[in-house]
C-alpha cells in the first residue's frame, strides 16, 4: 500500500511571479463586458477563484472565504472575482446561488473555458492571487477545510511588499510513502518518492527577485525519467520603472494574447514547466496600450533547449482607447 502525501509549509506567503492575466474578455453577471486582462484594484491585491454551481468544494471555499471577507479587506485591502465556469446552459444558475449564499463577490461568466484555459486551469476550485501591479503571484487548486489561512498569508505578503520590502519563502513536497497495511494483508513495496520544491523571492515597489530550488531525485510515478535530478533551473530578477516599463532577466513565464502563439507556464501536479531563461521588456506607453518583446531558451525537463525564442507583441484595449477619445472629445471612427 501507498500514501500519497502533499505538504506545503509556507512562510510569509507566496514567492512567485507567474506572468501576468491574458487578455480575455468575459461577462460579468450582469451582462457587461470586462477585460480580464485590466483588472485591478486600486494598486491593492485581488483573488480571482475559479468555481462552478454544481462544485461543493467550491461552494465551501468561497463560504468560508466570506465569512472572513469584511477582516480581510480591513486588513490587506483585498476584493475577490469569481469566476464561474458553468456552462451556458446553467449560467441561469449563477446569480441565485450567490444571492442564497450571500457571497458579495464580483462574479465573471466563462461558460466557453476561455480565461479557464488561458490560464491552464485543469480543476477547481483554483485560486489566484494578483497583486497591485497585476502580477499573478499565487495559484492553488483544490480545498480542504482551513486552507483559506493559506491564502491570507500569501495576501499579507502582497500587501505588505505593496507598502515596502518583502522577504518570503516556501517549501512544497509531494510524497509517496509505503506502507504495511495489516486491515488488507498488503505488505510495503516500492521507496519512498516525493517532488519537492523551495522558493525564495524578495519583493520591492522597484525590484523583483527570486530563486526556486527543485528536488526531484525520486519523483512520483507517472514523472518520466528525465525528470530524476535537483538543482536551481529558476533564477529571476525584474525592475519597474513606475507601472510604463518593466525589464526582466533570468527565468520567466509569458502569454501572448490567449496563448496561442506563445505560452510559457508552469503546472507542477501535471510535470509542465517551460520557462523561458532570457530577457523580457513590457512597456506601456499609454493607457490601453502594452507592448512586449523578448528573447530566451526554453526549459526541458533539467535542459536548456539550444534554439533561440524570440518574439514581440501588442496588446490594444479598445475600451480604454474609447475612453480616452470621449474625454478629448474627439470622435473614434
């Protein structure tokens, strides 16, 4: 007989930075449009937690997260988007629900999975944490009673980077432990196998760093071969330049647009990283206008590959470009 055991010993909340929210656009429940991609919240963190009507570990997390939801707000300034993924069919479902329950959530609508597969969200409920520079800094999947205090400790973290220094840490080992089990007759067999993970960031209002250490020298079954091995494949360091410029150099993750042309993103429970190691630059020159350009070697498995990846893109937000001619006064044709 096996256990599988997953321990998360967390310090001081989250200490990565995964990219940044693809530019999707979904409805909210009231039938406005909303750009996934500008959300923000007055330079304070945001949760966006994925989740489903017929999901009762979903209904049980965003239960517990609002009977807390008034501290929290007090104490990090936070605001939570739910994101239901209820098909369309069942979107008549949504609002009801939120009513029975009382959740004083914002609410988005993804009956097509669109943001759901941008973001490689496999299960739910999958939570988010997006910090005031829009950095998505946190992501869990799954609950179990009491994992919300998980979640404040990756959003005081946030906050407290947003008013200064931040240092923080933390450990994750999956485990498989034989074991004898008398109740069935079945004796231990096999050796003991875990995938273990130890990040560290420093979090500034100017500079971002980090550095992740990977132990997988027995990793769990169904991790081909070419995964056995440890070392430090992350290594990172961003400046900003207010919210116009920011450079990146070492490992990152990136999307363009929905990710068809290029995705780079992590998902330990399923073996995926494809980091790139290189530089990135992301400027926004006005509002509603973003451009990226970048240039690395992409991750595989402990392996750098030796082609170079390089690409550029831009990202026009009409709504905002609306906006802007409104107050000029000027028409948009």
């Amino acid at each position: 007989m096996k256990k599988l055991i997953v321990m998360t010993l967390l310090t001081l909340g989250t200490v990565h930075l995964w990219g940044q929210l693809p530019n999707v656009v979904l409805k909210d429940i009231d039938g406005k449009d909303v750009e996934v991609a500008k959300l923000r919240n007055d330079g304070k963190p945001f949760i966006i937690d994925f989740f489903a009507t017929w999901c009762k570990p979903c209904n049980r997390e965003l239960d517990a997260i609002s009977e807390v939801y008034d501290d929290w707000q007090r104490e990090t300034g936070v605001k939570l988007v739910a994101v239901s993924i209820d098909q369309a069919q069942n979107i008549h479902k949504v609002k009801p629900l939120a009513d029975s329950h009382g959740w004083e959530f914002d609410i988005l609508l993804d009956p097509n999975g669109e943001l759901q597969r941008a973001l490689g969200v496999q299960m739910i409920p999958y939570v988010l944490v997006v910090d005031g520079n829009g950095n998505i800094v946190y992501r869990h999947n799954g609950y179990t009673d009491g994992e919300e205090a998980e979640l404040l400790s990756s959003l005081s973290a946030v906050a407290q980077v947003q008013r200064g220094v931040s240092v923080a840490g933390s450990i994750q080992s999956d485990m498989l432990v034989p074991q004898r089990d008398e109740a069935i007759g079945a004796e231990r067999t096999g050796d003991f196998l875990c995938n273990t993970y130890a990040e560290v960031l420093l979090q500034s209002k100017g500079v971002d760093a980090g550095v992740r250490l990977e132990y997988l020298e027995h990793p769990l079954p169904g991790f081909e071969k070419d995964f056995k091995g440890w070392g430090v494949p992350n290594v990172w360091v961003k400046g900003r330049c207010g919210n116009r410029v920011e450079l990146t150099a070492g490992t990152f993750y990136e999307q363009f647009g929905s990710g068809f042309i290029l995705r780079t993103y992590e998902e330990r429970s399923l073996g995926i990283d494809n980091s790139l190691l290189g530089v990135r630059a992301v400027v926004r020159p006005v509002e509603g206008f973003t451009l990226k350009a970048l240039a690395g070697k992409q991750r595989r498995y402990w392996y750098w590959n030796k082609s170079l990846v390089s690409g550029a893109d831009a990202e026009v937000g009409m709504e905002e470009f609306k906006i802007r001619f409104w107050l000029s006064d000027e028409a948009l044709l």
